[in-house]
C-alpha cells in the first residue's frame, strides 16, 4: 500500500500498488519476481531443487573425507573465565614441554612397550542391584556375580585379551598371568577360611580397639604419620595393633577367587564391614560395598566389580589398532551373554549391569541412531499432516523437501562458505524444530494462496497479481516471524560457550534457508500446482500435466464478478463463526481469562520455586541401563582408592595462557598459546616451601574430607620430597629409607646451579609411588623440558570428583571454593620465594563444567528477557500499534512463566538442556502473535469485533495446523525417544505452544 504522504511502499500490506513502475514492480503494482516465477514456474523450481540437491551431495562428500563432523566439547567453556584459564595454563605447558623433551631426546618420555598386553586397554564393570532387602551378598547374589564374571573369565581366549601381569619363575624365567579382576569374589571364593581366626579378629575389635587401631595402624603399617600417635601410647597398645594387622594380612591373603563359594556368607560380610572401619584395611573391601554398609548395617544394597584388559594386543601395532580388535572380540563373543544375564527378569533377588568404555561411543551412536529412526515417524507424519491440510500430494512432497533441504543447504554455508569450524552435537535438535516451523510457514503461503481468492477483481486480475498478493501477505508474516526466531537463537551468541553460539548460529541458517526455500521452491511448486493439477481430480491421470483451461484463477475472477461467494473450508469456517464468536462474548471471555489468570498465578508460584539442579545431569531415561549404571557408580558408592578421581593440580612458574587471536568458532583447536613465568626459580627457599605444602596437605584436618585416602594416607603426589630423598640419600636408597623423611633434616635441597644435572639423573629413576619413573609419574606436575625446569607443582587425587562422572554445581563448588582459598594461602607463603603465584586446576575440566552450570542458569533468564524484549519490537514496527505490542508482549511473558512453571510442576530442575531451551523461548512464543496482529492489523473490517473475527478466519487455520505439528509430532517422538536432550525438547516446545494459543485468543479482544 501507498503511504498518501511518503510516497513509501509498505511491504507488510497485502494490497499492491498502483500505477508505479520501481525497480521491485511492474506498471501494474505486481513483483518483477514473482512474474519471473509465474512465467518460468518449472525452470525456477528445477534450478532450486537441483542447486540444493547439488549442495546436499558436496556436503556429502566434504563431510565423508573430513570423518565426524562435531566438534569434541574438549574446549567447551568460556575461553575467558578464570577456570578455562587455568586449565589451558596447565595443559598447554604440558602438551609444549612433553613435546621439548620429545624433541630433545628424540625418544618417547613414556616407556617403550616391549611385552604384549601389560598395560590396561580397558575394564569392565560388574554392577549388583539387589532387589530384596538381603542385599547383594546372599548365596544366590554371590552364584549371581559368579556367572557374570565367568562370561570373561572362563572364556577361552581370554587370555590373548586381558591385561597381563609379568613376574620372575623360580628359574629367573619370565611368566605372565593375567591379572585378578579387582572383585568381592575373591574374597567369598578364598582358597581357604579361618573362621575361627576371623571370629577372633572380629571379637578383639571393639570400637574402642577400632579408634586405637586407626590411629596407630599409619605408623606401625606403613611407617608414616608417627608424629601424630598420642603421647600416653603404650608399647603393648602398639604390639596389639602390629598382632592385629598380622592375623588380618594372613587372612587377606587368601583372597584369590580360586576356591569354593563360602557357606557362611553372613560371617564374610560381617567381616568386610569390620575391614571397611580400618584405614589401613579398608582398601581391600571399600571398592565392593556402598555408602551404607557398615558395622550395623553388614548389608549392601549395591556391589561392583573391575575386569581388566590389556593392550597391546598380538597382531596389533598402535593404540586405536588394540581397541579395535579389543571391541569386536567383546562384541562378537560376550556381549550376547551379558545382555542375558542383565535382562531384569533373569534374577529374583539381584539385578545386574555392565559397562565398559570402548562400547559407551556404540552404544550412545545406537541411541542416538534409534531415536533418528524414531524421528522418520515424525517427518512422516509432517508429511501426511501436510498432505491432509493441504490436498496436494505433490505440494505436501514439495513442502517437506524445502524444509529437510533447509539442514543441509544451512549446514553447507554454515561450514564451508563462511567457515564456521565449530560444529555442535546440539544441532541436531534443528532438525525437529525446523519441521514445525517449516510447516508453519507452508501453512501461511497456503493460507494467503486460499484468502487470495476471495480479494476481488484486482488481485484476480491475472496469476501476476494474485501471487503478488500472496507473496507480499505471507512473505511480509514469515519475514516478521523468521526475523524474530532468527533474532531469538542469535541471542545465544551472548554466551560465552561456543557450542551454544554455533548452535543459535546453525538454527538462524535454518530458519533463514527454510523461509528462503518457501518463498523460492515453494512459491514455484504453487504455482505448477496452480497450473497443472489444482483443478483435477486424482494424483494419477493421463492428462496430469496438461494446463488447466481455464485457470483457478480466471475461473475464480469469472465466480467474483457473478457475485458467488468462495466458501470457507471447515476449520476457517469453525474459527470465524465458533471461536471469534466465543471470545467476543463477554461471559465467555471472562470465563476463559479467569483460568488462564489462577493457571498463570499458579505458574508463577512454581517459577519462583524452579532452581539450578542439584543432581548430575542425565542425558538417558531413568530405567536406561547405562543411566542406571552411571548413577550407582555415582550416587551409591563411596570414592575409593580403586576409582578413577581426578587430580587436583598446584602449578608454579606458569602465566595465564596467551589467548591472542583465539576464535573458537573459526578454530575450535586453537585455545591459545603457554605463557612461561620469566620470573620462576626453583630455589632452596622454593622447595623448602613446597615440602612444608605437600606436609599440610597430608596432614592438615582441614583438608580429610577434600582428599582421597589410599592405603590408610592422603593421596599426595609430591615431586619435591622424592627429589629431596634422592638428593639427601643418592640413588642406592630404597623407597623405605625415602618414604621415612629421615632426609628432611639434613640438607636436602638442590642449588640451584645444580638443578638441571640433577634433573636429568633423576628424571629416568624409579618413583617409590608407581611402577613408572619420576618424569612419567609427575608428568603433569614436572615441567621439564630435557634442558630445563619451566614450572613444578604438587598434586592430589580429589575425594569427590572422576574424570567419569559429573557431579552437582554445588557439590564441586564447595570443593573447588577450599581448593581456591588453599591457593591464596600458597600465593601468600610462596610467591616470594618462588617468584611466581600458584595456579590451581584441575585437568578433567570439572570446575570448567561447574562454571558452566552458572552460565547455563543465568543466560536461560537473560536470553529469555532478550528474545522479549524483540518480540516487542518485531510486533511493534509490524502492527505500528503500541497497545497491540504491549498486550502481545504480556501474552508472550505469560507464556513463558506458564512454561517454566509447568515444567517446575513435572518435577524439573534447571539444568543445562531446560536453560538453552527457555532462552530461545521467546523467539518461539512470537510467531502466533505475529500472525493474528498482523491480520488483525490488515483487516478490511472497520469495527473491533470484525477484525477480530476476519483474523480468526484468516489465521485460525495456521495457527490450529501448526500447533498440531508441534505438540502432537513432539509428544509423539517423546514417547519414545530414549535421548533425554530429544525428551526435554520435546517437553518444552510442547507446553509452549498449548499455552500460546489460549492466551492469544484473550488478547485478541484486548487489541
């Protein structure tokens, strides 16, 4: 339309102008585009398809020479945080000085392997649920864990895969076996059991004798800790500690697994509870038992067992060769029977799991491969919904060919035209969202095409005019509703994670390319349609492709000029004369507002009640057994000295790493370059205080609940004391005489002129703490470049966090707050001397997670405040009407607390899926209203109650087909998606659109 004034086309009116030739139209008021589509319909639909097709194939073929395609979340964090930092500090250091000694010696710093299958490949775990309130060790339970270990075990060819221990014969000979699974059978089929013996220890420990014991046992054991036995101790106290542990030892010496079960299960229980009170002991049972077993309670609910293998396997030269045959030997002969052994109907009393590490990528692809083939269901069905609304067979394959060409087309500019590297495993949910949307704007062009038949001579005037008409109405809605989506996702480049920036970036190409594709292929394929099937009977017919003669077109001009009226269809029919009549009734309105105000108050409760979770997050159902399994590991079990834990690192005489140039968007593997401190010196006073670090850490109280214990002692890896050993001691001492800390009196410490021929003795020499030497033991911690010591530091193994495991925001901040504080002591104490400040990290990247936790949580309010406040702009530049932005925008504040709150209501915390999904939120709450503003906007009536009633008539039916698609298709696909990212997707967008469509018939009469 013409604005009388300015003399400006206002692109977001349907009527077209008059009388004035532009660069965009023809003298007729029609689009130069659109006559070039009604004159070349075919070419232009052939050329579309085919340069999609074109683009889909070198895709294809792009992404099978560069293999997987998503980036590994290795660097998914805030590349500014202090958390990310610090751990880029570290690890790049490592990586440049592991890489230096390489260089220097030009040999590996690792050991050479020489022996087949001594170093563990992978292990199994054996997961025990008991279903009875017996427990798991019962005589069934216990026959139950013997099966599935034999199912290894007693497999023939077991030995050419386990991992193999090497030993000496008593001919000097070297012999190999493989080595005993780290399992509670051992210990009920011991070779042998004295029960009178155990029936003794058991009596003699009285909790007064167990506190005796446990303070005397580091000392007497392990010669440790002797500082601390209290001063009224007496010599016959100690000589009952030393008898104790005697008898124990001889009775632990006998779990070997290769005797009959033991009859007396009771007893053995009753004493791995006993053995699980002893510091000392406690490291031969703890691994079997769950957090609640003990002394009173000589039931586990839970037990677990570790199967290893080896590698390098015979016949295999590399890492990824020895998995490979590793995985296919599992798969081809064990896999059939644990799967018959963990069926949940297989046992009474006990229930059982395994996992294994080098099947958790198959079995996630497996997952991930079964709800892809679920979600066929729901391209079908978007496909026969189409079909069903539309009356076209060929315009419904059209439709669903733009919107899947979307992914593709998207994905191709995405990465290879402007070079997005970053490819984020939650892309794939743009799939689901791009099929509602998709169909959303197919149902608007239809809708337009349909309401274009009843505008009169004008718009009837040719095919030119009519789909200008059409083009200017839907297309001005889809770019308002396109440009908001787009602008909603976009809003994600707020955060600082990249996998959240690529996602909201790929989603805004799809949506772009979708709109694209519906205004190009679409618009094209209507008017073939228009052409040569709309006016036919049947799909099949020898005259389908002749031109209609006369057109629909001319046909309808010819209806409008007798003066017929175009009949509604029934759905339009059902809005205009049920529902518009419905709202405007005043008792009716009322009615209708007062539930959706107690609905939206009662949302409102539960929003202000949603919180940041305080469990790990799960991305498989509850009843998935490799989620179940992940959560015993997690939540029943204790962290012993047998788990996987993570260390926790203190570093000196490193800067914050260099981030110069960093864009993890375009390079996901260039997190930035080692930052060396010039100033770092490993003085005496340096080590000095480093020793005294290492003491507090093993000693202090403070930190008992923060640091793993192994073997009756804090797990504290400390550099500085093994060379202070070895420069008191020299070579010839045994690890006895350097474990005492006899040394630390005289003087120990290395000048520092000495330090780098010290070094590079000391480095090669055997650790008193691993099978390895110094430099592999203390890799991380030992920056030694073969010419130099670029940094050093002290590192334990933490009591809570494993690299396998996530854990609760809080849980860890607690842990990672001490660890901080820890740190500005040191800072305090050792800067000085040192010359540098400590950084404390982590290597498994679990404080980075907690970190992004806190960022998941604060951009799901931040992107939603955002996605609102660009509703009300689309709506208001669209409407130019402030009162209708205003009543919209409170429609789509209201449909995010009804949202948020209705999820609340389910039982939902918010975690990481729940924030992303509630920050683009908005951006879908606008599309209906967006729809019904604008033909309310552009009605011809003159009265409120007639455009209320023409927008119903006009958009009802989008609105009725799209929240169809959404909410039926997701529900659909949740039922039976087993990928919870899918489940709380599928959730979300569901709720949203059920709460949409109410509160936009409200606010309608409000305009």
């Amino acid at each position: 339309m013409i604005n009388p004034e300015e003399g400006v086309v206002d692109l977001g009116s349907p009527e077209k102008p008059k009388n004035k030739k532009t660069f965009f139209t023809d003298e007729k008021g029609n689009l130069k585009v659109v006559n070039l589509i009604v004159r070349r319909p075919v070419t232009i639909f052939l050329l579309v398809l085919f340069s999609c097709v074109g683009i889909s194939m070198v895709l294809v073929r792009m992404l099978r020479s560069q293999g997987n395609p998503f980036t590994e979340d290795s660097s998914e964090y805030d590349i500014k945080d202090v958390r990310s930092v610090h751990y880029d500090s570290l690890k790049l250091a490592n990586d440049y000085v592991n890489q230096a000694y390489l260089d220097f010696t030009e040999t590996s710093r690792r050991l050479e392997e020489k022996r087949l299958q001594e170093k563990t490949g992978d292990r199994t775990f054996w997961i025990f649920e008991a279903k009875t309130d017996a427990g798991v060790f019962t005589k069934e339970g216990v026959e139950l864990m013997r099966e599935a270990e034999s199912t290894i075990l007693k497999n023939e060819n077991y030995p050419d895969y386990c991992r193999l221990e090497y030993s000496k014969d008593g001919n000097g000979n070297e012999v190999s076996e493989c080595r005993k699974p780290l399992s509670p059978l051992n210990i009920f089929y011991a070779s042998s059991w004295d029960s009178a013996l155990v029936q003794e220890i058991i009596t003699e420990f009285t909790p007064e004798n167990i506190l005796l014991y446990r303070q005397l046992s580091p000392c007497i054991e392990l010669n440790a800790l002797c500082d601390f036995i209290p001063e009224n101790t007496t010599q016959d106290q100690k000589d009952w500690v030393s008898a104790q542990s005697d008898k124990i030892d001889s009775v632990i010496a006998t779990w070997d697994g290769e005797g009959d079960i033991n009859p007396n299960v009771e007893e053995v229980a009753m004493f791995i509870a006993y053995m699980n009170e002893l510091e000392t002991k406690k490291q031969y049972v703890s691994f079997f038992v769950d957090k609640n077993f003990d002394i009173s309670n000589p039931v586990s609910m839970h037990s677990r067992a570790l199967l290893y293998w080896g590698e390098l396997l015979n016949g295999t030269k590399t890492v990824d060769e020895s998995e490979k045959k590793l995985k296919r030997f599992v798969l081809d002969n064990l896999v059939e029977e644990w799967e018959k052994i963990t069926d949940e109907n297989y046992n009474d009393s006990v229930s059982s799991l395994f996992f294994m590490g080098s099947l958790i990528f198959d079995l996630i692809i497996g997952i991930l491969r079964s709800d892809a083939m679920k979600a066929m269901g729901s391209i079908i069905f978007v496909f026969l919904y189409l079909r069903l609304m539309l009356g076209s067979w060929f315009l419904c394959t059209v439709g669903l060919l733009e919107i899947v060409f979307s992914i593709p087309v998207s994905w191709f500019f995405f990465a290879y035209v402007f070079q997005i590297k970053y490819f984020s495993p939650l892309n794939i949910i743009c799939l689901f969202i791009v099929l509602a949307i998709g169909a959303d704007d197919i149902f608007v062009f239809m809708d337009s095409y349909k309401l274009s038949a009843s505008q009169g001579s004008d718009v009837l005037e040719s095919l030119e005019s009519r789909m200008s008409w059409v083009f200017r109405r839907s297309g001005s809605a889809m770019l308002l509703t396109s440009a908001t989506t787009c602008s909603a996702f976009l809003c994600t480049l707020a955060s600082p994670i990249a996998s959240t920036q690529s996602f909201g970036i790929f989603a805004a190409f799809v949506i772009l390319f979708d709109y694209a594709l519906v205004m190009s292929l679409f618009c094209s394929a209507v008017v073939i349609y228009h052409n040569r099937f709309e006016s036919k009977q049947g799909c099949c017919n020898c005259v389908f492709w002749r031109q209609n003669d006369p057109t629909p077109t001319a046909e309808l001009r010819s209806q409008h000029e007798a003066g017929q009226e175009i009949p509604l269809d029934r759905i339009s029919r059902f809005f205009k004369e049920k529902v518009g009549p419905f709202i405007l009734n005043t008792k009716y309105r009322l009615a209708v507002l007062a539930i959706c105000v107690a609905y939206i108050a009662a949302a409102c409760v539960y929003t202000a009640k949603l919180e940041p979770t305080t469990t790990a997050e799960q991305f498989l159902d509850d009843d998935h057994p490799l989620q179940r399994g992940a959560v015993i590991l997690t939540d029943e079990f204790a962290r012993t000295q047998n788990d996987q834990t993570s260390k926790i690192y203190y570093v000196w005489g490193l800067e914050e790493v260099d981030r110069s140039g960093v864009n993890q968007l375009l390079d996901p593997e260039n997190v930035g370059v080692a930052n060396f401190a010039e100033d770092f010196t490993f003085n005496q006073q340096c080590q000095t205080k480093m020793l005294q670090a290492c003491q507090r850490l093993k000693t202090d109280p403070e930190f008992a609940d923060f640091i793993l214990i192994d073997n009756g002692l804090r797990s504290v890896d400390c550099f500085v004391e093994e060379l202070g050993a070895y420069n008191a001691l020299g070579d010839t001492a045994t690890c006895e005489d350097r474990r005492t800390g006899g040394w630390a009196s005289s003087a120990w410490q290395v000048d520092p002129s000495e330090i780098s021929s010290k070094l590079s003795e000391f480095v090669t020499t055997d650790s008193c703490y691993s099978s390895n030497n110094i430099l592999n033991h203390y890799d991380e911690v030992l920056g030694w470049d073969g010419t130099s010591l670029r940094y050093v530091g002290i590192s334990f193994e933490s009591s809570l966090l494993s690299p396998r495991t996530v854990r609760a925001e809080n849980e860890v901040r607690e842990h990672y707050d001490k660890f901080i504080a820890l740190a500005l002591e040191f800072d305090e104490d050792m800067e000085a001397a040192c010359g540098t400040k400590t950084i404390m990290t982590d290597l498994d990247q679990k404080f980075i997670f907690m970190n992004n936790q806190r960022i998941y949580r604060t951009s799901a309010v931040s992107g939603a405040m955002i996605g609102v406040g660009i509703a009300f702009a689309v709506i208001f530049i669209s409407t130019r009407k402030l009162h209708i932005s205003i009543f919209s925008t409170l429609s789509i504040l209201s449909v995010l607390v009804g949202v948020i709150g209705s999820v609340t209501m389910l039982g939902w915390t918010l975690g990481t899926i729940e924030a992303i999904l509630i920050s683009i939120l908005a951006g879908f709450s606008v599309d209906y209203a967006i729809h019904l503003a604008h033909a309310y906007v552009h009605s011809k009536s003159d009265t409120i109650e007639g455009r209320i009633i023409s927008a119903y008539g006009e958009m009802g039916i989008s609105v009725f087909s799209v929240w169809n698609i959404f909410v039926l298709d997701y529900c659909s696909f949740m039922d039976f998606c087993e990928f919870l990212l899918h489940v709380s997707t599928c959730t979300v967008q569901s709720t949203n659109d059920k709460r949409k469509v109410v509160l936009r018939c409200i606010n309608l009469k409000s305009f």
